[in-house]
C-alpha cells in the first residue's frame, strides 16, 4: 500500500513537470557567460545575458515583466547562487526594462542617460513595442518603472578578476538611450535591439541616421558574438543586413522626393514595392515597415527645411 502511494505521488510530480515545461533555456556563450532565451519564442519573455563575476552577476535586461523576471532570477540559480549585483539595461522599452522592479533592492541598476531621461518622462512611450507584440494590445498594462541608478554618458569599465564588463552608451539609435554590453575576453556584445534577426525593426523613438552609423561601428567592438533582445546569437555581419534595410528605406523616400509624390502617400508606397520583402519581413504581424518609413520620411522633412525647402521640395 505505502510502495502504491509512493509510486502514485512521484507519478503526479513527473505529470505536473512535463505539464509545467522551464520558461527559459540557457546557452553557455563562454566560461561564465549564459544567454536565457525563452523556451517559448512567442512568450512575453525575452532575452537576458548572465555574467558569472567574482562580485556577484551581472544581468543584462530585466525581460519585459516583473512576472518573467522571477522567472529568471529562478532559472539563473542554476548557473550559480551569487547574488544580482547589477542589472543593466540597454535601451528604456519595456521589453529590456518592465521587469527592473522585481529584481533586489541590492542590485545596482545601469542604464545610459538617455534611458534614465526617457524613463523618467511619464509621457514617454515606454510600451510602445511591448504593447504591440502583446497577443491583447488593448489589455497590456505598463509595468513599474525602475530607474537606472547609475546613469553613464560615456564608456565605463565594470572591473571584475573573473569579467570585465563595458558599457558603451551611443548616439540616438533604436531609441535616444541605448547602451552596448560588452564581454571583452569572452567576445561576446549585448545589442539590445539595435540588432535582430526578423528584418522587422521597431522604430519608435529612433533615429534611423543614427542607427546606421551605431550598426557601421559594431564591427570595431571586436565582438564574435552579438546577442540581440531576441532571437539566436548572431555574427557581427548580421548588422550590416539591418543596416541595409535602413538604407533602402531611405532611399525609397529620397527618390519619391525626387518623383514629387505626395508625403501622405510614402509609407504606403514603400510598404507596398516590390523589394520590400527583400529587406524586411512584411507578413509579419505586426509588421512595422509603415512606420520605419513614416520615420524616414520625418528625417529626410527635417533635413530639407534646415536647407530651405519644404517637403516638397519648394524653396
């Protein structure tokens, strides 16, 4: 009876395992370095990078909620029970930050200044990715916000026997505070989302002209390995694929300047060209080359008017 029972209750924890699968798998990049990726893509968790210093971890992004941040303060105790030391931030959206509050009051939270500034702006779109990839857009609700206590306007070293860790703020890129991670001796980069492998880039708030500059650069990080937001570990090239696709939009919108077309008509043409689907992923849902284009229409309009010509054109 009591060898019945025993085996009964260890059937019930295996059902309850295979029924309750880990949220996360982990990807050793280096000796101390583990990318947690979601076992679920289509989750609303993301990416995070944990570092194994002498001082304690360090984490790269604090994934879109505070839900699926214990989710992975949970799953990190399996590469070592060193306290959070830092959490680092690469960019103010709420799919790199939402869940910043629900790591310990102990750890030190980094992020450029911008990503402070913008934080710290209640009108600041804050959600604006998250909110669109979430399967009830009209039920997301905005997470606390946690700001960066150490705030960096340029390279800064975080020192360890173990990693040395770089953090390098940049011009406005994907947002106006992004901020690259650098594991120098393990040739590892965390880009946030200035890099991803989906040809589907979240404008927002960015500068397409500064973006191109940061994706030209990136390559002189050294870097092997480039670990986006979301998505596989991808090599250093795969940024000139996002740069590419950038470029053509704007030089979409330069030659409908030329062609006189009216602004209220540019994204939809764009979005409709028969290239399109070679530079971004159109079938997606959502996908947001209207609004990558929107943006590039802004930025070629500001352009022109510091030259004198409105957006047509006309002195």
């Amino acid at each position: 009876m009591r060898t019945a029972t025993l085996a009964a209750a260890l059937l019930a924890i295996l059902t309850l395992s295979a029924a309750e699968p880990r949220p996360f798998t982990e990807e050793k990049l280096a000796e101390g370095v583990h990318l947690f990726r979601p076992a679920d893509p289509s989750s609303a968790r993301s990416n995070s990078l944990v570092v194994v210093r002498q001082d304690g971890l360090l984490v790269v992004d604090a994934q879109p909620t505070p839900e699926a941040a214990r989710e992975l303060l949970a799953a990190a105790k399996s590469v070592s029970s060193l306290p959070v030391r830092y959490l680092v931030l690469t960019h103010p959206h709420a799919e790199a930050a939402g869940g910043a509050s629900a790591f310990p009051d102990s750890t030190l939270v980094i992020g450029s200044a911008g990503c402070r500034f913008a934080m710290t702006d209640r009108s600041y779109d804050f959600g604006g990715e998250a909110r669109r990839r979430a399967k009830d857009p009209d039920a997301w609700r905005e997470p606390e916000r946690r700001l960066p206590v150490l705030s960096l306007t340029a390279a800064t070293t975080l020192e360890d026997p173990k990693h040395a860790v770089v953090l390098v703020p940049v011009p406005r890129a994907h947002t106006r505070g992004d901020l690259l991670v650098s594991i120098p001796d393990a040739g590892v980069l965390a880009v946030g989302h200035l890099v991803s492998s989906t040809r589907n880039p979240f404008p927002g708030d960015a500068s397409l002209a500064g973006w191109m500059v940061v994706l030209n650069d990136l390559e002189e990080q050294g870097a092997k390995q480039l670990v986006p937001l979301d998505g596989p570990v991808l090599e250093p090239r795969q940024a000139l694929l996002l740069r590419d696709s950038l470029l053509w939009v704007k030089g979409q919108v330069l030659q409908l300047f030329v062609d006189r077309a009216a602004p209220g008509t540019m994204a939809e043409r764009i979005a409709s060209a028969p290239d399109a689907p070679k530079f971004f992923a159109v079938d997606q849902a959502p996908s947001y080359l209207r609004e990558v284009a929107d943006a590039a229409v802004r930025e070629a309009d500001a352009e022109r008017r510091k030259r004198g010509y409105d957006l047509l054109g006309n002195p």
